[in-house]
C-alpha cells in the first residue's frame, strides 16, 4: 500500500489537471469576452455615426442635441410617426425632419442599439452555459474514472468498474448546491442579466451626460472585465464541486472508508483552507461544499483516500469477479480498456498473497534502520544516497522496501563476532571465507558500488542487490556456517531451477534486443572516443613530450575510465536495471542464455551449474528490481507468474522470520 504522501499526491496531481483544462476552456471564454466587446464597441461607434451624418453634424455635436428635454420628443411610437407622415405633403422639408426624427426616436429610446448589445450577450451567455456544461461533464466523467485508475494502480490490483453514463451525469450537473438553490447554469443566466442591465445603465448615462463614446466603451469594458472575473470564479468554484462529486461515488465503488482533505496544490492556499489541510474525515461524512472543498469561490482544494493498514486489502476482497495485477507502470488507457471496457489481453490474476500485499504501507527507510557498518562515518554518506534514491521510488514494492528495513534487525554477522567490512572495489559481491574443518565463518566483507554521478540508477540496483544478498545470508539456517543461504534452501524457489528453461517471452526478448543495441552503440562511441585520445597520448610519447612510463600510466587510465564509463552507462540504458533481468532468465536457462548470447548480462552455465546460486541470484535480482524497476517485474510476472509468486513468498517468509 503506497504511504499518504502518495495518494496526496496523485490526487493533487488530478486536481490541477482539471484545473487546467478549466484554464483551457476559460481561455477560448475570454477570445468569445473578447469579440463580444469588439463587436459591441463596433455598434455603438456606427451608431453615434449615423445620428452625426444623418444631421449634418459632427459627433461632438450630435452628443449636444441629446440633451434631457429632447427625451420626451423623441419617444414617440410607431402609430405617432404613420399619423404624422399622413399630416404632411410630403415635402423635402418634413421628409427630412422625419428623418431626423426617426434617427432621434433611436438615439433618445437607445432600443435598438441596446437590442443590438442584448443579442451579443445572448449570444455569449449561451456559449458559456454550453462551454461549461460540456467542460463539466467532462470533468465529473474523467475525474470518476482517473480517480479509480490512480487508487486501483496505486495498490497494484485491479477489478471491472463501470463508467458514469449519461444519465448519471446530467442528474449531477443539474442539482443545486449552493444556499441559494441555483445550478450553474442559473448562475450563468443572473450574470448575464447583471451584465446586460449594467451595460444598458451605463450607455443611457453616456447618453445623458455627453459622454464621448470612447468614455461609454470605457466604462462599459469594465462591466465586461467584472463578468469575464465571475466568468473564471464560477468555473473554477464548479471544477472543484464536480471533482468532489464525481469522487464520492468513485470512493464507495472502491471501498475507501476514509478520505483526507488535501489543501496545498499551490502556493495560493488561503487562511480558510490551510487549517483544513490533513484532515481525515469518514466517507459517510462527505458534502462537498461542507465537509470537503470548495469550501469558498475560487477554492482548487481536494481530497484523497486515506487508508489504514487494512483498507487496501478489504477493498480487493469486496470487489466482484476476479482480481488481476495492475503493473505499475500501466497507463490509464490500458487500464480503461481492461477495467471499464473488459478487454483483460495479458493480464494475471492476482494471488492471496498479492491481495495481502495491498494492505501494506510504503514506508520510508531511515539511517537507524540499517547496520552499523554501514552507517558509520565512512559508509554514512554513501547509504543516505541510497535512502534518498529508494524513497523517492513511489511504485517501489512495499514488502521489499520493508524487508530491507528489517537488515539491521537481521544483523548476525558482527553480531556473533564475526568480522565484517564494507569496502567499494571491483567486483561487486559478498564474499566470505570460512573454515572447511567446519564450515564457520571466518570473515565477510560487503562490495558494493560508490554511488556517484547524475544517473544513479544502475549503482542503486548493485547496491541493493549485493543487500539483499547480505540479508539472504543473515538467514542461513546455522548463523555460525557460511552455507545454507535462505533462498537457497526455500522448497517452492529451488523448485524451479531443477530443470534448465531457455523460453524467453516474445516482449522481454525484444527488450533484451533493444538493450544488446543500446550497449554496442555506447560501447562503439566510447571506444571511439578512447582511440582518438590514445592515438593523441601515442603523438605526444613519439614526439618525446612525456616519459614512456607517463604514457604508460596515461594510457592505463585511459583504458580503465573508459571501461568504467560504459559499464555506467549499460547499466543506465534504457532506464536501468534490465541487465538484472536478463540474470534472471540466465539462472533459469542454467547459464545457457547467456552462453548462446540470448542475454548480455548473466553468470553463465559454469556458475549456474549450482542451483543454489540460481535461487541467490534470482532473489537478489527481484529485489533489486521490485524497488528501483517494477515495471520489468511485471514483464517478468506476465511470463512467469509462477516464478514471481514463489519469489513473493520468499519475502513474506523473511519478513516473518524478521518480525515483520
């Protein structure tokens, strides 16, 4: 089970997504804000236009003829200019003062120019509450979905889960939440009749006072930036809402009990939610806008499941039909596929034991937690990069990092007198001597990598794999002997290294082959670059500028940098680790893979020939991998599910013997 940091994590993550597709769809809002004024300031600029040259007058003049006792002049009705035309002969004189007329009724009565202004915002409002209806279901769907994708992959098991249809949707967009009992939609009607009775307010009194027109724009922006503001408040406020809604459900399909109240997506968390932040609350106690955010307009606040050391586990087991592994590295629309849609191509089912797994905890290693040796001043520094680099490994396999947890409870080595060192020379390993009379250790020393450079993912897979080593020897069956080594002696493991079994699955046999390429084209550049520095040192020995001895030792170091380098970097290639894989089926070929060059890394057939160490190599190298490359262990699960299980086991008995 992945530790609170995580799952606050994810879902902060999911919160901010959603956000900003509420950004997305708020920026196209402001473009249609935008032509709207463009178009509203078009119509009142032609308007004032056409009462100046309909008079003969300039624009500052005609703003003069409206003055307030004109007002009532001009308000005449349909019925009052047909009688009034009938009154006339028709002369050029009165057809212009009928002109004049009309042009006044427009001016003074403003409807026309307002009716014009009216439909625009019509025309925008209902952009909006489609825009919004759309970004809104969007958000309660994906955010129902993705919310289960994250907690599903966070505890590593996965069952069918049924979408939100359409019904579903329209019944939760259409419920009010507010105290005023307004939907969002509502909302969006009453600003825009807000908007439209301000902007007719502030062209009458632009009228009224002689205002110039680029005065009335002016003022009347300003109406528009006030609404774009409660455009972009309602939005967000409603993002957050419909993500809360859409996770109720989504929590009680997958059986979380309790959830946190997660307050720090950024640095704008005000002093109203900050106190909030952390709080757990029961499921059966959460109401958005009461309980849990949006707490305020504007609040981008959240929430995450918050599990106990059960929850994980209760959740799998009340789920209908069968359980499978979600890989950590799974994306979601594979997941939808195999979860929502029911197409399970390649998936395992899990086992009891996985289903156990669920309910632990990720928990981060600490100092005290190793032994001695290797935190005292010398190794401090070099175990706390370790640490570092583990902790930070989020998909990492909570039942490993924990038994890696339990090596200084484990220690019996110095703990029974026996010397003990650590040292970082070639040759990474636990070595051992003893004494043949009996079979006691004499003295052990652990050879591990300096963790040095900007990739430390091939030195940390070393690491923990000449560890887990160690802790494989801490439980030999006579801790005074140096034979018997857990691993070696576990029924179900040894089993499976009676007989040799070269079958590589068709997807890990193209990753062995993309690696083998990734390795020759570093090798080739290197020693690319090696001959060209050589040959450099070689021109320099011949024109006697250095003593043959200093070229000698310059060359030597030469070689030996560029050996080191392209270890470093094979065993960085392609995200690390995979070397460690190939060792894996190397042990199951009995050596033979790597013999017939089907794998690049292993220990080859003279060394396998014990299958004893198949077993040793196997656990070291699932340990290494279940932390740092969990993904290729899935790979490894999809082939050989069976070898995983027995590997899973072997953990849990250590666990057990380690108290754990």
């Amino acid at each position: 089970m992945k530790n609170a940091d995580y799952w606050r994590g994810r879902f902060a993550i999911l919160e901010n997504s959603a956000h900003k597709q509420a950004d997305e769809y708020l920026q196209t809002l402001e473009d249609i804000y935008r032509e709207t004024e463009h178009t509203v300031q078009r119509d009142i600029e032609s308007w004032y236009q056409r009462f100046a040259t309909n008079n003969n007058v300039t624009l500052a003049e005609a703003r003069k003829m409206l003055t307030t006792g004109q007002l009532e002049e001009f308000k005449w009705t349909a019925e009052q200019y047909v009688k009034a035309a009938q009154q006339a002969n028709l002369s050029p004189e009165w057809i212009k003062k009928l002109e004049n007329a009309s042009t006044r009724f427009h001016v003074s009565r403003l409807e026309a120019i307002q009716l014009q202004i009216q439909q625009q915002i019509e025309l925008l409002y209902g952009n909006q509450v489609d825009g919004v209806d759309d970004l809104l279901k969007k958000l309660v769907s994906n955010g129902y979905t993705h919310g289960a994708f994250e907690i599903q992959k966070g505890i590593g098991l996965g069952w069918d889960f049924t979408a939100l249809n359409q019904k579903k949707l329209e019944t939760l967009l259409s419920k009010p939440w507010t105290t005023d009992g307004r939907t969002f939609r509502d909302r969006c009607w009453v600003n825009k009749a807000d908007l439209v009775d301000t902007v007719n307010k502030e062209l009458l009194q632009g009228m009224l006072r002689g205002d110039p027109p680029a005065k009335t724009i002016t003022a009347i922006q300003k109406k528009f930036g006030t609404a774009r503001y409660k455009a972009r408040r309602l939005v967000h406020t409603e993002t957050t809402y419909f993500n809360a809604v859409s996770k109720i459900q989504m929590y009680k399909d997958l059986g979380v009990d309790q959830i946190e109240i997660v307050e720090t997506l950024d640095s704008r968390t005000c002093a109203v939610c900050q106190p909030l932040d952390g709080t757990v609350i029961p499921l059966a106690q959460y109401e958005p806008g009461v309980t849990v955010p949006p707490f305020h307009p504007n609040c981008r606040g959240t929430t995450c499941p918050h599990y106990d050391d059960m929850d994980g586990e209760r959740a799998a087991r009340t789920a209908d039909g069968k359980v499978y592994y979600v890989p950590a590295n799974m994306k979601y629309t594979d997941w939808k596929k195999a979860f929502v849609d029911g197409v399970k191509d390649g998936l395992t089912v899990a086992t009891v034991g996985a289903i156990m797994k669920a309910k632990r905890e990720l928990e981060p290693l600490k100092a005290e937690m190793f032994p001695e040796y290797l935190t005292d001043k010398k190794e401090r520094k070099n175990t706390q990069a370790l640490i570092d680099y583990v902790n930070a490994c989020e998909n990492a396999d909570p039942d490993v990092v924990a038994l890696y947890s339990k090596m200084g409870a484990m220690e019996n080595i110095r703990a029974n007198g026996i010397p003990m060192k650590v040292s970082h020379g070639k040759g990474y390993a636990v070595n051992y001597r003893y004494y043949t009379r009996n079979d006691q250790l004499a003295e052990v020393e652990l050879i591990i990598p300096k963790l040095a450079g900007d990739d430390l993912t091939g030195q940390v897979v070393t690491t923990l794999h000449e560890e887990m080593h160690l802790m494989d020897m801490f439980n030999r069956s006579d801790p005074a002997k140096y034979s018997g080594w857990f691993s070696s002696s576990h029924a179900k493991l040894s089993s499976f290294f009676q007989k040799a079994n070269t079958d590589i699955a068709d997807d890990i046999d193209s990753l062995f082959e993309a690696f083998d390429k990734e390795c020759k084209r570093i090798t080739a550049e290197i020693n690319a670059e090696l001959r060209t520095a050589t040959s450099a040192l070689t021109d320099q020995y011949y024109a006697r500028s250095i003593s043959y001895s200093d070229y000698k030792k310059a060359f030597n170091k030469l070689k030996r940098e560029a050996s080191e380098q392209i270890d470093y970097q094979c065993r960085n290639a392609m995200g690390g680790g995979i070397s460690s894989l190939e060792d894996i089926y190397d042990a199951l070929s009995g050596g033979s893979a790597r013999d017939a060059g089907l794998v690049r890394y292993g220990h080859g057939s003279k060394y396998y020939r014990d299958i004893g160490k198949r077993a040793e190599e196997t656990l070291a190298n699932y340990g290494a991998l279940s932390v740092v490359r969990p993904d290729l262990i899935e790979m490894l699960r999809k082939d050989k599910p069976e070898l995983v299980e027995a590997l899973e086991e072997v953990i849990q008995d250590m666990l057990k013997k380690a108290g754990g």
